[in-house]
C-alpha cells in the first residue's frame, strides 16, 4: 500500500477552490472566496488538532487558533457581531486546554486563558449588557487570578493582590455610573483594602494589615462622604487628632 502524500490534500484542496470559483462564476453560489478560505483554515486547525491528541499539546495553539479562524470566516453575516469572540474564545480554548492537561506544571497558560475568556465574554455581552462591558472584562481579568491563587494558595499567594485591585477597578466602574467618578473613589480605596486583607489573612502576610488599615479608612471616608456626613466625619477627626495632641503633650510634661 502507497504512503499518505501530502500532494493528496493540496490536490483536493485546489479542486475544491475550483469548484467554487466555478459555482460562482455560473451564479449558483456567493462568496465562494470565503467558503474555501474557511474551509482551508478550518481543515488545518481540524489537522493540528489531531496532532495534538495524540500527545503533542503544543498544536493546540494553532490548532484551536486555525479552527477559529475558519468557523469565523464562514460565519454568516447575521452573526458578524460575534465573530471576534469566536476567535478569541478559541484562541483562549488552546490555553485552557494546555492548562488542563498538565495543572501542575503549566498553571501560567490560566492567565491568558482567562484574559482572552474575559474578552471573548465581553463581545458577547456588549450587544446587551454594553454599560456593563468594563466590569466584564476587569472582573474577568481578576477572577483569573483568583482561580490562579486557588491552584497553590501557599505558592501563588501574589495572585490575590492584581485579582483584587482588578475586581476593584470592576466594581469601580459600576459605581461611577450610579455615584459619579469623584464619589466613586471611596469604593476604590476600600476594594484595595479589602485586597491586602485578603493576603493578610489568607497568606499569613502580617505586613499586609497596615496598608490594608490605611486603605480602609480612606475607603470608609470615601464611601461616608456619600451620605454627605463627610463635614462632620473630617471634623470630628480633626478634633480627636488635636485632642489626642493636647493629651500627650499634658501627659508627658506631668
């Protein structure tokens, strides 16, 4: 039996192309051009794809990427809002594949995996949810680093702080829209806060109670000066902090 030759699939392959320029040319078919190019780029990525399952895990990046630009290029035109998402989703599909198929040793493929998770997301949901699309995305973007945390929270404890400045900056977002930029930012400040917490209680980083305090009262100053007791909060520090200034200075010269 003859060896598989590489010449068997081009041939098809420009036999196929010939056909459809045909069928155009005659008027039974449009967009020929897209049909062969899709059905090319899905072919390879359907190629690579094999490869990878029969062990090398590196063709699950052209392979998913390929087969994404195909599915993309034969996309009717009614779901052309959605092409980028595709692509990218399964772009982000190669990654989580990679991922999947050694944890432990190739824990880093979650972060792109999730960034492009994240976008893809947002795409879809701009059509209807379009207010909600920086929250979307940022949130994505930080619930990857909270899943990256959760692989090894001994070892990967770092990850709690850009997934908790990254949520935050979420949050942020929404807030702005309901309270005003300005306002919003005592939501900033206490997210932080809330972040280095996180990392003081769950990684056991006592250091990280003092930028955490610090941030709380911002924050919590940030978020009483919504309720326009703000006048009253710094006025009522201002005289504590003198009369703590009065004590000890009395206290001291006793």
């Amino acid at each position: 039996m003859k060896r598989f030759d590489s010449r068997i699939i081009f041939g098809l392959m420009l036999i196929m192309g010939g056909g459809l320029a045909l069928a155009q040319a005659m008027g039974f078919l449009q967009n020929a051009t897209n049909l062969f190019w899709g059905a090319v780029f899905l072919a390879a990525g359907l190629g690579f794809l094999f490869v990878m399952f029969t062990g090398h895990w590196w063709a699950a990046f052209p392979g998913f990427t390929l087969a994404a630009l195909g599915t993309l290029i034969l996309l009717p035109d009614s779901l052309d809002e959605f092409g980028g998402a595709v692509f990218l989703g399964g772009i982000a599909l190669s990654f989580w594949y990679v991922y999947f198929t050694s944890r432990n040793e190739r824990w880093w493929a979650i972060i792109p995996g999730g960034v492009l998770t994240a976008l893809s997301l947002l795409i879809l949901a701009s059509a209807w949810f379009e207010e909600y699309s920086g929250a979307i995305v940022l949130g994505g973007i930080g619930l990857t680093f909270f899943i990256v945390y959760l692989t090894s929270p001994k070892d990967r404890w770092w990850a709690l702080i850009p997934g908790g400045v990254m949520a935050t900056i979420a949050g942020v977002t929404v807030a702005a829209d309901r309270f005003g930029e300005f306002k919003s930012i005592g939501f900033f400040f206490f997210g932080l806060a809330l972040t280095f917490l996180l990392v003081a209680l769950l990684a056991h980083m006592n250091w990280a109670y003092w930028p955490a305090l610090g941030l709380g009262v911002m924050g919590v100053l940030g978020i009483v000066s919504l309720l326009e007791l703000s006048g009253y909060v710094w006025a009522l520090v201002l005289i504590a902090a003198g009369a703590f200034l009065l004590v000890r200075y009395f206290t001291g010269r006793a």
